[in-house]
C-alpha cells in the first residue's frame, strides 16, 4: 500500500478516481505544523531557526496520517507545486517522522488521469529550495509583524498591525486618496460638430432621409496647430469660436484609412485573473481565487464524478502546454470555424518580475469540455469562473481581430479644423469568443463614419460648446490594486488574494462601490510607518525582497544571510524609534469632568476618544461633535424599546458604527440597528416600518419593511405618501422581485430569547 498525502479532502477526492486500490490518498487539511501563536517562535540568537509547533487542529489529522503510514510501503506527498506545498510536503515529513519510509514527492500543473501517471511515474525529492523560500517569507514576515506591530500599538493604538506586503498595499491606497484629496480640478471646453453627409437633391424625400448618417467631430486644430485638450478653458473663448464659425462651410480635406490588427490577450496568470473577474464580474480576487480552488481541485460532473476542470490556479506564467495548443486548434475549426485557428500556436512573454516561466498559465484541463456542456453541475460563480478561463484560454489562440480605422480632418473656414474617426471590424478573430475588460482609465473604441470622400461638403446639424472638468486619478477596485502590485513586484500569484482581504480585516481600508478607501487608522498607520520605517513601505524594497527569495528559491541564495541582512539594521533602527517617537496624541482645551487637567485626544478600535492624561483618572469621554451625533440619536431612537425585556434601548457605537443596546446592558443583551424611517408604515405587513437600505455590494439605497426578512415588501424609490404606496404595494404583490427570505441563526436565537 502506498499513502498518497495531498492537502484537501476534496482533490484526494478527484486524485482516486484516477489510482488503483495499492493507494490510500488522505488529506492534511492544510499546514500541519507553524509558527507559535503566543510569541515570536523564531530564534534571533541562532541564524533565525523557526520554531515549529503542530497546530491544536492539525494534531488529529497528523494522528491518523501516522496510523495510515504504518501499514504504508511508500509516502507519496502530493501536495501543490508551489512554495507553499513543497513547504507543506516537508512539514509532513518532519511531523511524520518518516526516517525509516520512502518518501517520493509529486507534482502536477492539473489532475487528470495523464497528469497524475505521468506525476507517480516521475518522481523527486522535496525541493529544499523551494521550502527555503517558504521559510524565508514566513520568518521575515513573522519578524516584521511581531517586531513591528508592538511599536503601533504603543504608538497608536493597541491591536494594530504592520506587515510587509500589506503595507505596501495600504500605502498605495492611501497615496492614491491623498492624490484625489489634492487634486485640482480644471474647467475646460471642447468644441463639436453633428455633421452629416449632404443628400442628393434629385432623389426623393425619404430616400434623402435614409442617405443620412449623422457623425460627430471635434475641434482639434486652429489655423493648422494642432490645440491641447485644455486649450479652450472657458465658456467666454468657447462660444467665441461658435460665432466665428457661424456661416462656415465644412469641407473633408483628408481622409486616412488604414488597416489595425489587434491581437488576443495571454491566457490568464493568477493576476489576471483576479482582475478581469473584478472587471467584468464584480467578484473580489478572495472569491476568485476560491472559486478557481474548487475548479482545480475537482467538481462532479456525472457520469465522469469527481473532475478538475481547470490547472492550477497560482501562477504568473504565460505558457500553455503543446497538447493544449492543439486541442485549442481543433476546437477553434469545430466551434468557430477554420478561418479563425492558427497555422502555428501564439506564444506569449511574460514581464512579470521572477516569473515561473516552466509553470503553465491557467486553462481548462479539457477544451473539449465547453462551459455549456458542464453548466448544469456547476453553480453560478463557478460557471462565471470556468466560462472566463474557457474564452479566454481558446480567444488566446484564434486569429487576430481586423478593424478599419478612418481618421477624417474637417475644415470650417479658413482657421477651424475639426477631427472625426472611426473603427469598424473587418474581421472579427478572436473577439468572436472573448473581449478582455476596460479598466477606469481606457476608452472604448470609435465606432463607424460613413463613407466620405475629399473635397466632400458636408451638412451641419448642430455645433456644440461642451464643458469638461479634469478627473482625478480613479480609486483603486481590486483589479488595479492587484495590477499595481503586481506591476511593482511586491508579492507573488499566492499573496494578491490574502493581501487584499487583510487591509479590509485590520480595518486599514474600506470598500465602498467595490473602490478602495482608506479609513482614518489607515492614514494613521501609513503615516507612522511611511515617517519612520521608510524601507519596510518602500515599494523597491518591497520588490527586492521578493526578488532575493525567488534567488532562494532557484539555489542562488541562502535563506538564512538574506533575513539577516534585513533584520540587523531593522532591529536597531526598531530600537531608536522607540525611545524617540511619542505616543500619537493630541491636546485639547477640554478640562477633565473630574479633575480639571486638559484632556487629550487618543485612539481606539472605535476612533478618536478624549482620555484624561492621569493615568490613575481614567475618565473619557467622546468628542464633541460625537456626543453632538449621540445626542440627535437619542432623539431620534427616544421611543424604541429592547425586543427582548422592552426597557428603553441607549445609543452605543461599536466598531461598524451606531447601534441600539438595551439600557439594562449587561444583564440583557437586546440589540437592534438604527435605521432611517421615512415615516411610513409598511403598507404590506401594517407592522414595521418603510426605512432606507443599501444593497451589500454597489451600496445602491433602496427602501424595504423594517421587519426584513419576515416581512419582504421592497421599493426602489422614497415614497412620498400614503397613495403612492399603495400603488408600489399593487405592483409588488403582482411583480413580487426574487428575494431569497430566510432567517438567519442570529434572528432565530433572538427570537427564542424573546419567546
């Protein structure tokens, strides 16, 4: 018998639909043993040796992998083929005790039957490299955090954080706010033209109407000098040129067609794919990255059980695999047609800082297999998933998309020219199967002029003074975040994802309309960090470090060197800031209410608070335009009563803003949320009230019964009175919107309580 370990249930799952009964294929559930959660569990004194505990959750899993290794001839560890499973599959090893066993490690980029043979029939030691690596980052990141995050809460505010890659994230994030804060907006004009080709008098009426296409250009060019998009700043110099234009005949004097070939986009690295399922589906890269675990770890498709649908996940390289390239071929000639394959394959280059270029960029592990055919074993966002990587993977290797671009200059009289272009396809190519999505900042392309010919007059419909404001840079969503980092080289394929979900956990940052801003300890923490460990959120430095374990990684470095090369000076500079830097705390004229020293403004995990500076005083108390907030919710929430005891209910705030708890706290535990009445009963239940909502995702108001979910009534505007709901709760009852109603476990103990 021969123990197959892999990490979850679910691909051991997949793995033995394709072994024979001499394998037993078992699941670590993960990382078996880490770093100590108590205290820092790496030895400074002695070339940073990590001191491994096996995790409370993990102590069962290695008991039965024990047991099942004893009537085992050989351990075959399976795990992920990157850093983070050659680490996981060495720390089996060691929690195993396997000095007397065989011990083999295999590898696959996905896992189908050919890859799993090919894998047991070419085995390997455990890379030490590789794990090196591993070990590297998880050290320097422990040392950063565990050195570091003390330093802020002493500083700041107890229960912060600092780590190296998330840092860096927040300081683009807040960066990018103060540049928006800062930015100056500037009016500008531009002038335009709905023009028209002249129609032919001798043709009649409505064939005179048919003939026409209106188009618009736009002023680019005074007295033949081309203009800047800010030449024309105001109205006044804008309707200055409308009057000298009055009267003016426009006359096409050039016409510039030519031919542009567009070429598809790579198959997708693990960074994009995170952010073109944020682009055009509006998924984070945490549930990307999940949703893309599941695919790769295997769904059950019928008659084929347990499948995995697409390679793995983690990876920034560009490359496909030759049999890959050649079903793409014939599926392209079957599904679209032999116009659009290619007499050889694409080949992509990569330029992404240390890419892995011998790993394979993310694919179905069939072709064949189209979204269509599976779609019924698979649920929403999984088909979403799959459908992405499926068109993209095949729009990889079809023919490049053919437009016809036209640009057309315009005189208006003798100083005026004004500009008008088009693109129309010639040939579609690949985007018969997949377009890739438009960031903020890009531009969809023209669309298509009709066709013209020099010296041609044309009719003016309508000329037009438009004004414009300078933008600001857009905020970041997921896909430039990721994009971002990933363009700096700080972090890798396996470290987008959980970058991201940590500012959002710490509190760092906030997501509003799927954009990132930073909350005000973000402002806090970045300033600290930017003012006095300028190199752990210096992007280059960031960079480099990544750049040093990929050298570990590969045998150029020694793991142990490069942490101390980091270390020794960080601990020192460590030292120095915290005899020199003051606790962050500002000075008020505000007298204590009981013993008259001038507070202080301070920092909690609920924001600023005035604290009394006497240690053995304690007494705080909010600031004033707090208590003013707390003060017109009491007024507003006067009347509300605990649904549990139904005594009075007192404003609290708590770490996601106001709430009502009961005034009779601790003994009684009621909670309930303030919400915006608009003063109007529900017209559907008579019973609770019409309040203002946001949706989760785009934070888009809308009005719905208080008494959510027993009681579903919904709308999308404000109502203004009593008849106007009566007519939205007629449409309701005859349209009811697909609301899933449910009550949650929280609902249902309180209304056990309550009973």
């Amino acid at each position: 018998m021969n123990l197959i370990v892999v990490e979850s249930p679910t691909k051991g799952k997949t793995i033995s639909r394709f072994l024979g009964s001499e394998f037993l294929v078992k699941s670590s559930f993960g990382h078996v043993r880490d770093l100590p959660k108590s205290k820092l569990g790496v030895d400074v004194e002695h070339d940073f040796k990590p001191q491994y505990v096996i995790p409370a959750k993990a102590k069962k899993v290695i008991s039965e992998l024990k047991e099942a290794l004893k009537d085992s001839d050989k351990l075959i560890l399976a795990t992920d083929q990157d850093r983070e499973g050659e680490g996981i599959a060495w720390h089996l090893t060691e929690a195993l005790n396997t000095k007397n066993k065989t011990v083999e490690r295999i590898v696959f980029h996905e896992i189908t039957k050919s890859a799993i043979q090919k894998a047991l029939e070419n085995p390997r030691s455990i890379d030490m490299n590789l794990v090196d690596a591993q070990q590297a980052r998880r050290v320097l990141d422990r040392l950063v955090g565990y050195e570091l995050s003390p330093f802020l809460w002493r500083k700041i505010r107890y229960g912060l954080s600092a780590g190296r890659v998330q840092s860096v994230a927040v300081r683009l994030v807040v960066e990018r706010e103060r540049e928006i804060q800062n930015f100056k907006k500037e009016e500008y004009w531009s002038v335009e033209a709905d023009l028209n080709k002249k129609g032919d008098p001798e043709k009649p009426p409505s064939d005179h109407g048919a003939s026409k296409k209106t188009f618009r250009a736009k002023l680019n060019k005074v007295e033949d000098k081309t203009i800047d998009k800010l030449a024309v700043k105001n109205e006044f110099e804008a309707k200055k040129i409308i009057d000298e234009l009055s009267g003016a005949s426009y006359v096409v004097k050039e016409i510039n067609k030519k031919e542009v070939i567009r070429n598809p986009a790579a198959p997708f690295t693990t960074s994009t794919l995170q952010q073109e399922a944020s682009r055009k589906l509006g998924m984070s890269a945490k549930q990307t990255m999940m949703l893309a675990q599941q695919l790769y770890e295997g769904i059950n498709i019928g008659e084929h059980g347990e499948t995995g649908l697409i390679t793995y996940m983690r990876t920034d390289s560009l490359n496909l695999a030759e049999s890959a390239l050649v079903q793409s071929q014939q599926v392209i000639r079957e599904h679209f047609g032999r116009e659009y394959a290619l007499d050889q394959p694409r080949h992509y280059t990569t330029k992404t800082k240390g890419a892995q270029e011998a790993h394979e960029a993310i694919r179905p592990t069939d072709l064949f297999r189209r979204p269509e055919t599976i779609r019924q074993y698979l649920d929403l966002k999984q088909f979403k998933i799959y459908d992405l990587i499926w068109k993209r993977t095949i729009a990889s290797q079809m023919q490049p998309a053919v437009f016809d671009q036209t640009g057309v200059d315009i005189s208006a009289g003798p100083k005026y020219t004004f500009r008008a272009s088009g693109q129309v396809v010639k040939f579609d190519g690949f985007i018969k199967a997949y377009t890739e999505g438009l960031d903020e900042t890009e531009e969809e392309v023209e669309g298509q002029l009709p066709e013209l010919l020099k010296e041609e007059i044309l009719d003016l419909e309508s000329l037009l003074p438009l004004q414009h404001f300078t933008e600001p840079p857009p905020r970041y969503t997921d896909a430039s975040l990721v994009k971002a980092l990933e363009a700096h080289g700080v972090g890798r394929p396996s470290t987008y994802a959980p970058t991201l979900a940590t500012i959002q956990d710490r509190e760092y940052v906030e997501k509003i309309e799927k954009k990132y801003h930073p909350t005000e300890i973000g402002f806090l923490v970045n300033d600290m960090l930017v003012e006095n460990f300028p190199e752990i959120v210096d992007i280059n430095f960031t960079s480099h470090i990544e750049e040093e374990l990929d050298n570990i990684a590969e045998g150029k470095s020694k793991w142990v060197p490069v942490i101390e090369e980091f270390y020794t000076p960080f601990k020192k500079h460590l030292k120095e800031k915290e005899a020199s830097v003051e606790k962050l705390e500002e000075q008020t004229e505000t007298p204590c209410p009981k013993c008259g020293k001038k507070m202080v403004i301070k920092f909690g995990r609920m924001g600023k608070f005035l604290a009394c500076p006497d240690i053995e005083c304690k007494t705080t108390k909010p600031l004033p335009e707090e208590e003013a907030k707390i003060k017109e919710l009491e007024e507003k929430t006067k009347d509300e009563r605990c649904p549990i005891c139904s005594k009075p209910m007192a404003v609290k705030r708590g770490r996601f803003g106001y709430f009502l708890g009961c005034s009779d706290y601790p003994k009684c535990k009621g909670i309930l949320k303030i919400l915006n009445k608009t003063g109007f009963k529900c017209p559907h239940c008579l019973v609770g009230d019409v309040v203002e909502k946001k949706s989760r995702g785009r934070g888009k108001v809308f009005y719905a019964c208080s008494r959510f979910p027993d009681c579903t009534f919904i709308m999308g505007k404000k109502p203004e009175s009593e008849s106007e709901l009566q007519e939205v709760l007629k449409h309701w009852q005859e349209n009811p919107p697909k609301i899933k109603s449910f009550k949650s476990k929280k609902h249902d103990s309180k209304v056990a309580d309550k009973t």
